[in-house]
C-alpha cells in the first residue's frame, strides 16, 4: 500500500481500548465490580436527562438542531451569558479540539503543564501544532510560573486544567489572575472546568473563570462528571463571540446529536440528582482519605471526583493494580511523569468499601 500518511499523524499512537466490562467479568468471574477508574458518575443519571432523551427518540429520523438552540437557552440563562458565547460539543474534549484547530496553523504552539489530561497531547499533535510541556510543582500542580516563562511569539493556545485530571490539584483565585494579568491577549488561555460542579462544593473560593472579565479565556465544562450522562458526549464552552464563531466554522454540522441535547436539557432541570452526586462526592472522599491515612498510602487532596494515590514506583503501581483487578476493583495507572501514581474514582459508597477492603488485603 503506497499511501503515504502524514509524520504528524504516523506519529501518534492510536488509543487502544481495554477489556469490556462484561468480557473482564468472564475472564476473572467476579461476583461484584467496583469501577472507579474513569471518574465517571456510578450514582447514574438524572431520570428527568432519561425521560428528556425518550421523548426525543421520536424524531430520531431527523437531524438534530445544527445550533443547538434550546439547551443554548437554557445554558445562557444558567450562567448568565448570551447564547452567541456558547458553544456546543461532544464532550468538552471535542470542544478543546475544536479550538485547537481554529486557532493554531504553521508555527504556532500549544503551551501546556505535563501531568494532565492525557488527550489534550495528542488533540496538538493532530492538528499539527507544537506541544510544549512544562514540568509540574513537586506538589503535581501546573507550574504557572514556568508556564507564564516559557510564552513566546508563537504560543497561540494555554491549556489550563482546573482542577486538574488526574492530579486533582487546583488554581486558587489569586494564582489565575495573576498569571492572566501577564498573558498577552492574542493568546487564547482555555480553562477546563470539567469538575467545576464537584470542585465548588470542596473548596468556598474556587475560581470560576465565566466570572473573570478576559476576552481571551474560553472555559470548558462537561455534563460527564456531576450531571452523570458520560455515555452520551456531551460539552460546551463559553467564551467571547468571536472565538466561539471561529470554532463553529470548524464544527462537525450536527454536532451534538439530539439525543445528547435533550439530555443535557433534562440534566440541567433536575437540581436534585446534581446535589445527590455532590454530596455523595463530597463525602465520599473524606472517607477515602480517613481511610488511606489508616492505611498509609499517600495521595494528593483532591477537588474533583477522584483522588491520586502516590506509590513507591511504577512496579508497585502494576501490583497494586493488578491486585485490585483480581478482586474486581477498576482503577486507573498513570503514565510519565506520574507512572509512580494511581488515581481512583470516587464512587458509591458500596464500591469505595469494596475498595478499602481490597487494599487492605493487598497491603
């Protein structure tokens, strides 16, 4: 076969999907899991985002609204903005693509901490724009400081996560508008607030960035976390009008689908099941800390719906993980430069004491 791909594309190495549930349940003959490894919702979903997508099954036969019109309004009325500053996706990565190609061309980079979320590597490398990567704090936070160092004239695009996945970490108020203050504004500075729900409810001062007067932020939220619909993909941002015009120019047409919009439409009616996910979460990790200091494993506080466990080495992060696996407990091992590290789901409290136990065997 004589096409040639492109070096930016050849690459990158493909994702390569693990075992199904069903298919690991076969070969270890669990009789109960414990899936805490994706930092998705185990307590489920809203029945209101169910009923929402029931109802627009009907007119399945039909493309869904190419600007997603009502869950715009209903976003627009949520947080205050016009819906010309919202932009809709399949899930907040797709919208942190999205930017990514409307914003970078030729030389220009993307300037990023190492330690975060583990696609938003490969989104630069796809659209062909230089990814750097600075070093974290040695407390696994986004150096700012280096960050803001190393801007130069070809930076285009800063990604910061807040809080950070999987490290936990957060941006304090004060960190995020002094690095601001020093950012020039023809760089766009996104802010991916994906855990913003969970992360309000654990500490009083956390930043929302919808709330800081800078042109050139765009802040990320998802519904796959707190609202609890991960299945059906589904994200926005919220910027000025102009960046959000750019990447409606790079959109697929009928993205999201209208199954997706309905969900999102019921998910934000149902103020019940969001509190529900908030308090289990919150009280979920206090728990999981008082009994990790029991037993003596570290892990970094956290202000999402997951924590990271800190290990000696990446060998012992492979025992403890295919331990956990035997006793059907699903966490997830890090890679470079946090390989020495596991992070783990905040789940229902069931699953969490399934997942005590089974580190209090192993260790």
């Amino acid at each position: 076969m004589n096409i040639q791909i492109p070096d930016h594309i050849a690459a990158i190495k493909s994702y390569q999907p693990g075992k199904t549930i069903p298919q690991l349940k076969e070969e270890y003959g669990w009789e109960k899991v414990a899936i805490l490894w994706n930092n998705e919702n185990t307590l489920g979903y809203s029945p209101k985002s169910k009923q929402a997508v029931i109802d627009a099954y009907e007119s399945i036969n039909y493309y869904p609204d190419p600007v997603s019109r009502d869950l715009k309004a209903a976003l627009a009325k949520r947080y205050g903005k016009s819906e010309n500053q919202i932009f809709m996706g399949n899930g907040s990565e797709s919208v942190l693509m999205h930017a990514i190609r409307a914003m970078c061309t030729g030389e220009d980079e993307f300037l990023t901490s190492e330690g975060g979320f583990v696609i938003i590597y490969n989104w630069a490398r796809i659209n062909n724009a230089r990814c750097v990567a600075m070093p974290m704090t040695d407390n696994y936070a986004f150096d700012l400081e280096a960050i803001k160092s190393r801007i130069n004239r070809n930076t285009k695009v800063i990604y910061l996560a807040n809080v950070n996945n999987p490290t936990g970490t957060m941006i304090t108020q004060q960190e995020l508008d002094s690095f601001m203050q020093h950012v020039p504004d023809h760089i766009l500075v996104i802010v991916d607030e994906a855990y913003f729900e969970y992360s309000e409810a654990l500490h009083p001062d956390f930043p929302n960035s919808l709330k800081m007067d800078y042109p050139n932020i765009l802040t990320l939220r998802t519904f796959s976390k707190a609202y609890g619909i991960a299945g059906v993909r589904l994200g926005f941002g919220i910027g000025h009008e102009k960046i959000i015009d750019a990447l409606n120019k790079v959109k697929l047409t009928f993205e999201p689908t209208a199954l997706a919009q309905a969900a999102g439409i019921g998910a934000l009616q149902d103020t019940a099941f969001l509190k529900k996910s908030i308090d289990n979460n919150t009280r979920q990790l206090q728990y999981l800390y008082k009994e990790f200091d029991r037993l003596g494993i570290r892990y970094v506080p956290s202000y999402a719906n997951f924590v990271m466990t800190v290990w000696k080495d990446k060998d012992e992060v492979m025992k403890v993980f295919n331990a956990l696996m035997e006793r059907g407990v699903l966490v997830r091992p890090l890679y470079d430069p946090i390989s020495h590290c596991i992070r783990i789901s905040v789940g229902r409290p069931e699953e969490n004491q399934m997942c005590i136990q089974a580190l209090e065997e192993i260790l």
